[in-house]
C-alpha cells in the first residue's frame, strides 16, 4: 500500500492546481462537491466527472501514472487528462462505481 500512496498524493495535487486554476469557470460550477473532471481519449479528449473515490483503485492510479508519463503536470485542458481509448475508461470506472 505504500507504494500507491505517494500516486494518490500526486493526484490530488494535480487536482488541487487544476481546480486552483479554474475554480471560477462555467465549467467548474457544474461539478458536485466530491467528484473532479478528467479528460480522457487518445486523439478527441472528452470530459467526466467522476467521484474523488476513484483515486484510491488501483488501475485509476495506473492511468494516472501513464498520464504522468505521457503529459507530466502540464496538462492542457486544465485538468486530469487521461490517454486511454474512451471505451476502456468508461468500463473501467463502471467497474469502480463511478458511473
């Protein structure tokens, strides 16, 4: 478990700067306390929201680890972006409860 830990610290840094950064715009309102926005697609990226719960799975934190790797902590949408094909996300975050 320690090993994830430090991976569910970075996370919700990168969510912290992002909400930070854009917590006054139309964009931002629209999300309920407990979830944040994630961008998520190979090429189109298409926004989620989905609930702070999902940093503590496991293969979430692979994907933000890939993320990392892929895009650092500059993101370009202003928020968590995740480079995986939508369909993997969606049945990925079913799986967790998240939809």
């Amino acid at each position: 478990m320690a090993i994830r830990m430090p991976r569910i610290i970075q996370a919700r840094q990168i969510l912290k700067r992002s909400l930070s950064n854009g917590g006054s715009t139309p964009a931002s309102m629209d999300i309920p306390k407990g979830y944040f926005a994630i961008y998520v697609g190979e090429q189109e990226k298409k926004r989620f929201v989905v609930p702070l719960s999902i940093l503590s799975e496991p293969r979430f934190q692979e994907l933000l680890h890939q993320s990392e790797q892929e895009f650092g902590y500059n993101h370009p949408m202003g928020g968590i972006t995740i480079p995986c094909r939508e369909d993997v996300f969606t049945d990925l975050a079913s799986r967790f409860g998240a939809f």
